[in-house]
C-alpha cells in the first residue's frame, strides 16, 4: 500500500554503521521528543544496537522491533525499527570497522530505498556509515553516488545552502567539467528539487570558479548556461565572485548558492557552522537526508555524542517531504 503525503510523512532512517555513533546519537534524538511533531520516524537496522544505545543514552524507552512497515505504530514512546535480521549482533564490536557490518549498511540501504520507490517511506535519512567497512565488504557502491548531471550534493547550515556541482573531483579536472551543459543540468535539477520540496520561488546564486568570477569558465560556460536558465523561468543569479556569495546567501539573498567543486561549498558551509549541519542528495525520487560527520570511533559509548545532526536530518526530510521547505534548526 502506498503511503500517502501528509503533514507528518514517513521517514525512514538508516542507523548507520552499528559500530559507531548512529545507534546512540539516534537514541537521544528520538528520546528529546521533537521528532514525530515533524514526521513519523521509523529506523531501519539492527534492533540489538539500539537497545544497547537507549540503554547507554538512558532514555528510559523501551526499542520495539517490527518486521513490517505495516506494524509501526507510530508511538512516541517507544522506539520502532524494522530489523529484517540481516546483522548478527555478534558481529557489533563497538568502535571498530566490521564487514558484517558493512554489509548490513548496505541492506538497510537497500531496504530503504526500495521502500521509498514503492511510495512506503515519504524521505530517508542515512545515519553515519563506515566507507571502510563497506569497502570491505564489497558494497560501497550502495551508498547514493554524486554523480555530474544526474545528481548533487547540497550541504544546509541555517540559512546558508549549497549544492555542488562537482564533489570528490581533482581540482584540475574540474575546469574541464564545467560546460553550458552541465551548469544548465544543475540548475534545472536543482530548482525542480527546491519546489518540490516546498520553495516556491526558489533564488540560486552561482559561484564563479576563478578569483572574482573573471575567467574562462565563468565567461565562456557559466555566464551563458545562468543567462539560459533565466530565460527558461529559472532565477538564478551569477557568475558571482565566490569570495562574496555564500554571505550574500547567509544574508536571505539567495536560497541556495550552486559551487563549482567540493572545497569551495564546503569550506564556507563548516566555517559558518558545523554543528547540526545536514546534507540532502538532489537526484533520487524523494528526499534522502544524511549527516555530515561520520562514525566517530573514538568517542562510541562514552555517552557524549552530539545528537544535533541526526535530529536536524530528520526533521529536515520531514520538512521537505511534506512540502514545507527547510525548517528553522537548532
């Protein structure tokens, strides 16, 4: 049966990999109570983990485990998660890289996704995973690939949003990435994403990719895919000077900025804030939302994982599944 849209969707989330701080930092955030006013939330993974980490998080909830979609509750005072038994709890060494648990990501993955196809799940939120683990598992290829004209990585930090037109790309190759074509593709998919998920009239401002956006690629490529796309109804502004952008989008200017390559929406992103940033993944049929830290070893069952990021994501995806746009965060 397909889930219907609504003012509180279904959103799905990935624990994460077992062995680090998904399960914990899931805890806390589902035990602090926001959630289910933005959306009904159900995991997806290992129910041994999370009993471990309410239990660690003393949230005092009890995790009840469900095989289907169709026996969540949608209760708040317990933790729901559809465990299909893919993991061994075994295998959960906390605070160390395990290929069983790199497999298991990869499934929960998968479950998630073929939910949100069927129109079960309304968004996803992936938890942290290892690229480890999965590595040696073989299944890194499971994780949603931002791939140039097919997909885009937007990092949200309060009011200052970025997409990226190239991710994980040597930066001398990406001046040869940057044509009419692929600029024109990503503002096309990037102001589509926006609407649907609730801006209505979505500003986006591009990033030169030389110093004052005085360059080849900023005359020859980027200026006439930016001057394309507004004549095609799309409002987007630029080339405009990188070192001056993202501040004119933290100050309501723009909604999103589009970057050219990794580093240059990154930087600006974590130096305006890290905590609680999110990042949402332009391309799949619905939003799928993850955090921007990863498993954190280090620090798994000392009781001190910061829980913002998790609960950000999912209210971002509840948001943004329900057409509401980017909600205010904490």
């Amino acid at each position: 049966m397909t889930a219907r849209r609504s003012h509180r969707p279904v959103v799905g989330i990935v624990i994460g990999d077992p062995c680090g701080i998904g399960p914990e930092v899931l805890a806390r955030a589902w035990a602090e109570g926001r959630l289910h006013a933005q959306c009904r939330p159900v995991l997806i993974g290992s129910a041994h983990a999370m009993r471990a980490a309410a239990e660690l998080a003393r949230t005092g909830l009890r995790v009840r485990a469900v095989e289907t979609l169709g026996k969540v509750t949608g209760r708040r005072d317990a933790i729901e998660i559809l465990d299909s038994g893919a993991l061994d709890p075994a295998a959960i060494t906390p605070g160390a890289d395990s290929a069983a648990c790199g497999r298991a990501s990869a499934v929960w993955l998968d479950e998630a996704d073929a939910l949100a196809r069927a129109g079960r799940l309304h968004a996803t939120v992936m938890g942290p995973i290892s690229a480890t683990a999965m590595q040696s598992a073989g299944v890194l290829d499971r994780v949603v690939q931002i791939k140039p004209g097919r997909s885009y990585l937007l990092l949200a930090s309060g009011t200052l949003r970025v997409a990226h037109l190239t991710d994980h790309v040597p930066l001398r190759e990406v001046s040869a990435l940057i044509t009419r074509r692929l600029v024109g593709s990503a503002l096309r998919s990037i102001d589509a994403a926006l609407r649907a998920w609730g801006v209505e009239r979505p500003r986006i401002g591009v990033a030169g990719f030389n110093a004052h956006a005085a360059g080849t690629e900023d005359a020859e490529q980027i200026a006439p895919a930016v001057r394309r796309a507004r004549a095609a109804g799309i409002d987007a502004t630029g080339p405009i000077s990188p070192d001056s952008v993202f501040r004119q989008c933290i100050e309501g200017r723009f909604d999103t900025v589009l970057a050219m390559y990794h580093d240059q929406g990154h930087i600006a992103i974590k130096t305006a804030r890290f905590g609680g940033n999110i990042a949402v993944i332009v391309g799949p049929p619905y939003p799928h939302v993850t955090v921007a830290h990863g498993t954190a070893y280090d620090i798994v069952g000392r009781g001190i994982a910061d829980h913002t990021m998790i609960r950000n994501a999912i209210l971002t995806a509840g948001s943004l599944a329900a057409g509401r746009g980017f909600p205010p965060l904490q």
